[in-house]
C-alpha cells in the first residue's frame, strides 16, 4: 500500500466519523465530549402580539447522540408540538400555546399548573397537552393531560347541528368540574358558556354557514387535591381548543 493511499484512508476515516449536519441545520450546543446537544433550523418569522419573533426548530441530543427532543423554538421557550423520546422510541408528545393579549381574560385571575408559565414573567407559552404515548404510538389516556376532543362527524349539512365530545384527562390530579368556552366561528367576542360537574361534556350546536369552520375556546379545569381533600380547589388547568369541521 501506498504512503498516499494511506494518507487518503485515514482522511476518510476521520471525516466519516464526524457526526452529519443535515442541510439547513447548525450546531448551538456540544458537550464536552464533542457530542451534538442542540442543532437547530432557522423557520419564518411569527407575529405574535404585534411583535414579530424569531422561530427556530430545533433537535436535542443525549451525551451519547441519542435524539431526546424536538420541537420549535422562540427564544428559550417551546412552542407547538415537542416530540420527546426515550431511547429512540417516542414517549410524549407535548403542545405549547401562545399566551395572547386576546386571551388574558382567561389567565388573569387564575393559577395554571404544569409547565405553566405566566405573562409577568416574560413567557409566552406554557404545556396545553401532554400526551403519552405507548409503543403502538397510541395514546395512554391514564398517563396523559389533555382534552380529547371527538367529533360525532367532522362534515356536517347545513342546518344539522355538530356534535362533539369533551372529555378531559389529568394524570396528576382529580378533575371534578369543567368551565368550556366555545367561542362563535365568526365573532370571538360571543362565546357559548358551559359549566359541568365532572369531565365529560357533548357539546351540540346548529350550523348556518358552509364551509371549514373552525371550533376555538378554552376548557378550564378545577383542580382537586386529591391527597388531602376533594372539596378543596387548589388551582386550574387550561387548554386551548383549535379544532375544524367542514359544513356542506
């Protein structure tokens, strides 16, 4: 073999052992042992309360290059669906709203639990959904926090009426009463109110114009302190409805 022959398998064996950037993506961080931690994308700008924003997607990696996380990012905080995995399998799927200055109504007075983040203190997302997944990629309702929203039929007539079920899931507390705002598909000043006792609810509501509609609101949950007493609440969950049908 030759001197320059193995000069050039020695190359190849250093450049084919340096981890692969996809296109479009760049490393933020590495560990100490020069493992990737974060490589990221840059996305389009958003628009969000009149300021616009710098979006990222970004790919989070274990010291031994195993993908742990994924999801958009604004700054530090997550926004969307975040894709969490555990030893290459996925676990959890996890969706991020926007706190909006239309929505502070539903925030002000209230005390949200989870990842839950706040406007005075210069976040603007906090964990709508956190979902469980099994290895089937099938929802473990018993291990998930969420509201599963079932339409009856997802294209409705004209002048028949779409019926949906609320249903909602905590993993970590008692649910005992819902508030469901369902806002009207073309003025989200009107707004159906329902309070309930327990967390199930079929919605029902006649349709009068053609075409995808969308089903926004917020459920907002009562939550119990199931250690001590039931008859005690001790704060609120709050999930975003975005949800569309089609009317024919």
């Amino acid at each position: 073999m030759s001197r320059y022959t193995l000069i050039f398998i020695i190359l190849l064996l250093i450049f084919s052992c340096k981890e692969k950037i996809p296109e479009g993506f760049y490393v933020e961080k590495k560990y100490e042992n020069g493992k990737i931690n974060v490589m990221s994308k840059r996305l389009k700008d958003t628009l969000i309360n009149d300021t616009i924003r710098n979006m990222r997607f970004s790919k989070i990696y274990d010291k031994n290059g195993n993908l742990i996380e994924e999801g958009n990012f604004i700054g530090n905080e997550k926004i969307s669906n975040h894709l969490i995995y555990d030893k290459g399998k996925l676990k959890y799927i996890k969706s991020y709203y926007f706190i909006s200055d239309k929505d502070d109504i539903f925030f002000s007075d209230i005390k949200i639990f989870g990842d839950s983040v706040v406007k005075s203190n210069k976040k603007i997302a906090y964990l709508n959904s956190n979902i469980s997944i099994d290895t089937n990629k099938d929802t473990i309702f018993n291990k998930s926090t969420f509201v599963n929203v079932k339409f009856r039929n997802k294209r409705v007539k004209i002048g028949d009426s779409i019926i949906v079920n609320f249903t909602y899931y905590d993993a970590y507390s008692n649910i005992n009463n819902l508030r469901i705002f369902i806002f009207a598909p073309d003025n989200e000043d009107l707004f159906d109110f329902i309070y309930i006792l327990g967390n199930n609810y079929v919605y029902k509501s006649k349709v009068i114009k053609k075409g995808k509609i969308s089903l926004n609101g917020f459920v907002i949950a009562d939550i119990f302190d199931v250690k001590n007493s039931t008859d005690t609440i001790y704060g609120y969950k709050v999930y975003k409805l975005h949800k569309t049908y089609t009317v024919y």
